[in-house]
C-alpha cells in the first residue's frame, strides 16, 4: 500500500515537473513596427486594403513563433517614436525575439506643419532640427530617418532580441514599363543603417518591383494594387510582399529562417457574393439592343473581394420568379453576409390568370386568387408586395443582406416628365422594404431626375429597341447611377466594395 502511494506521488511530481517545464519554454515573438503597408487600418481589411504584416504570419510556423503587428497607419519612423509605440513593444522585448522594420512612405512629409508634422531629415546622419511642433504644441528635436531607424535597431538588440530591417515596399508607381524604386533615398538609407549595425537587411522594394515588372503593370493593377490607390496593397499584394520577405530570410543566416514553412497554405481573406434578383431590366438576356444594368455593373466593384451573381430573368415579375423555382435555387447558395438585390415591378403588371400568367395582385397586403394553371393545377397568387416580404424574409433567414430597389424608368414622358410609378410599384417596394426593417433605394426616381436632365433625345438613345429596355449605353448609365446610389449610403456595408468609374 505504502508503495503504491510512493508511486502515485512520483508520478504526480514528474508530471507537475512536466508541465511547469513546458510552462516556462517561451515561444519567440515576430513583432513588426511600420506604417500601413505593413498594417492598413485596423487589419481587417477595409476598403480592400492589407499590409504584408497581416499575411506574414501564414508563411511562418505558428506553432513555434508568436506573430505581432504593431504597425500603424499614418506613422513615419518619427511619429511612431514620438507617440509612445515603439517603447510599448520595446517593453515587451524578451530575448530571442524578433522585430521587423519598415518606415519611409511618410518619412517624406513636412517635418511641422498643422496637419501631421511627421517628416523626418533626410540621410542616416546625426543633424537634428530644435522646432516647436505646430500640431502637438510641444518643443521637440527632430532626427534623421537614420537617426530613428538606428535607435530601433538598438533599442532591440539591448534586450536580446533580434532585428531586421526592410526598404519600403514600393508602390505602384509606373516609368517606361519600370516600376519606380527608392533605393537612392529611403531604401538606401535603410541598408547603411542595417550594414552599419550589422543586422539583416531584406531590399523589399527593389525585389518587389523585380516581381512587379515581371508580371506587368496591367496585371499589377488591379490584382496587387488598386488602380485607385498607387501605396497600398490589396489581399493578393499583401501576400506577394510577404512571400518576397520570407524568401529573402532564407537567405540570410538570421534564426528566423528556421520558422518559415516549406509549403505555406495561404488563405485569402473570403470574398463576399452580391445577387441580382430581377427582371430583363437586370438582366443578361443575350440581346445587344436589350442589355440589363446587371451585365455591366459588376464594373464598378472590387470583384478580388466581392463575386457578382446576375441571376435575374427577362420576363419574370416578382410572382414567377418565386413561383418558378428560381429564388429557392438563389437560397440555396446564399450564405451569411451575402448581399441580394431586389427589383421588379415591371411584369407583375400583366395578366393574372391568362397567358403568361405572371401577373401579382397589387399592394403589399395578404389577399390571394386561386388560378387555374393550363396545365390543370392551382397555383395561390399573391401580392407583389408579399412576395416582395418573402424574398426579404428569406434572405435574412441566411443572415444575408437583402436591399430592395424601386424599378427602372421607361422613356415615356407625359407631360414632358419622365415616367414613374409612385403610386404603384415604387410605393409598394418602399412599403415592403419598410415592414420588413430593409434598405430600400428609390432608383426610379434616381434615375429620372437624371434622364430629365439629359433630356428627351440623349435618352431616346438609350433605348433602341422599345421604351424599358436598355441597350448598352443606356445599361452602363444606369449600372453606374444605382452604383453611386449604394455608394453614397453611408449606413450600407455594401458600399466598401463599390468603386464607380468614370
């Protein structure tokens, strides 16, 4: 019994020994301090935006190195300082870590004004300028952008830890088929601070430019960078700046190499999924003189991030586009945080119980009519305005977003006004949107405010085939009107990802 007891105790202690050992074995930090290429914003991707230090933690081993990004958007080597940032990391520093480097897209800026007072002098030297800063009110000595590259560097090699330098990325700035380097100003500066402290020095900007021309400006923009924003990267040029970073690490005799991943399994942030549920007013109905705002709408979007589904159809009101199967099959592939767009009208006008059989009853109330299908079946007609609910019901149910939009306008002009139906199909998709809490765009009235300023013959052009369809000029001027319509509503998610082109 004795022995037993001794044995249980022993075996008790060497697990406590155990644990308390693997307790005490510290997993090393990567921290990264820069600007908002290596952090944009928040780090959650708004506006499509990413630095490569949201990404360069999938190409390291995350089960033996802790990732860290302390960079800040806006900050110039200078202001990182000044604002305190740099001392919170350098307060967590423990030996073995490792602490990335990047400054110089906002090095470039005045060194005092009223607005940011970020810049920093020029070169590596030890000059400095006595100013009385304009924007924080205080006396301060400005340094050079080696100056404050250098104090870093040492800063972390007085706690053990282990720093690496980096030349800005560059930015997608084009000259006779080269990208622009700065590897006579910033990027020069950075390697004589590194080479002068005899730390590891990674040339991001020249090599990413190399990768850049190698791929060409017009697959460049667009994919890595956006073509409305020349310095910061999109998910893909994220992860290309980072791959470019751990590929060079593996050059160097640097530790860190030793947590890179042989094969990385990258993953892109999820794109979102935006439906377009409507008529041939929306629709691709393969006809030139017949072209809905749908076709060339997803123009005006970030498609890296958001995949336009157009899955209206010529001929459909809001009754057999539910009746016919077609929103059931749109349910199915809807997922949280999806988007659905909303519109008909145009058709549900039609016959009820004759040929076609699409028309709904009007307003948004439950009254129904039995109708006797050709085929002997009875079928339960409703309201538009119910079946207007029930799409936007059934959407929520997915936790998708359902946006409802008022019809297009028809080039029919009484009394020389731009046709509309307020009293109908307009009134019954605000009604409906409103009882059940939706967003809701008067795009008819939008649009008619714009066709009444172009006028009756510039408009008469956008129809060549009858008075409701679009042909392509007339798609892309309405496509970009319901564009800016999403864009401007500041309350509406979907606005992140709308970008209208001129």
């Amino acid at each position: 019994m004795m022995k037993s007891k001794i044995l249980a105790v022993c075996i008790f202690s060497s697990f406590l020994l155990i644990h308390c050992n693997s307790t005490i074995i510290k997993k090393p930090t990567v921290y990264m301090v820069g600007d908002s290429t290596v952090k944009n914003g928040q780090g959650d991707g708004t506006g499509g935006l990413w630095g490569w230090g949201d990404f360069i933690g999938q190409f390291l081993d995350s089960t033996k190195v802790k990732i860290e990004n302390h960079a800040l958007g806006g900050t110039s080597s200078r202001t990182f300082q000044d604002l305190g940032l740099w001392d919170s990391v350098r307060r967590e520093l423990n030996k073995g870590d490792y602490v990335l480097i990047q400054f110089g897209h906002n090095d470039d800026g005045p060194i005092n004004d009223d607005f940011r007072a970020r810049g920093t002098i020029k070169g590596i030297g030890d000059e400095s300028e006595e100013i009385d800063n304009i924007l924080t009110g205080k006396h301060e000595t400005v340094h050079s952008y080696g100056w404050y590259i250098r104090k870093v560097v040492t800063d972390a090699k007085a706690k053990g830890a282990i720093p690496i330098v980096l030349s800005p990325i560059p930015r997608n700035k084009w000259v006779d088929g080269k990208v622009a380097l700065n590897n006579t100003t910033y990027g020069l500066w950075a390697k004589q601070v590194a080479m002068e402290e005899k730390v590891a020095f990674i040339d991001l900007n020249t090599q990413m430019a190399v990768r850049m021309e190698t791929l060409g400006e017009s697959k460049v923009t667009g994919t890595y960078f956006y073509e409305r924003d020349h310095t910061h990267t999109t998910a893909r040029g994220a992860v290309l700046a980072s791959e470019i970073i751990t590929d060079e690490l593996k050059k160097t005799t640097n530790t860190l190499q030793d947590y890179i991943l042989e094969d990385p399994r990258i993953l892109l942030p999820k794109k979102r999924n935006l439906f377009l549920v409507g008529d041939s007013t929306m629709a691709d109905n393969g006809d030139e003189n017949a072209v809905g705002w749908g076709v060339p709408f997803p123009v005006h979007f970030d498609t890296t991030r958001i995949t336009i589904h157009n899955k209206a159809r010529g001929g459909r009101s809001s009754r057999t586009f539910a009746y016919e199967g077609l929103w059931d099959s749109i349910l199915k592939q809807l997922e949280p945080n999806d988007f659905v767009l909303l519109q008909f009208g145009h058709n549900d006008a039609g016959n009820i119980d004759k040929a076609k059989y699409r028309g709904s009853l009007p307003g948004i109330g439950d009254e129904v009519q039995e109708v006797m299908r050709p085929d002997g079946s009875t079928e339960t007609v409703h309201t538009f305005g119910w079946y207007m609910k029930k799409f936007i019901r059934d959407t929520k149910t997915k936790n998708a977003i359902p946006i409802v939009l008022s019809l297009t306008v028809r080039n029919e002009w009484p009394d020389d006004k731009v046709e509309q139906r307020k009293d109908s199909y307009v009134k019954w998709s605000r009604e409906a949107a409103l009882a059940e809490n939706a967003i809701y765009l008067d795009i008819s009235d939008r649009l008619a405010t714009k066709y009444q300023d172009l006028g009756k013959n510039m408009v008469k052009s956008f129809f060549p085939k009858d008075h409701t369809h679009t042909g392509i000029e007339g798609a892309a001027f309405n496509a970009k009107v319901i564009a800016e319509s999403l864009k401007q509503c500041k309350d509406y998610v979907l606005r992140d990802y709308i970008f209208i082109q001129e």
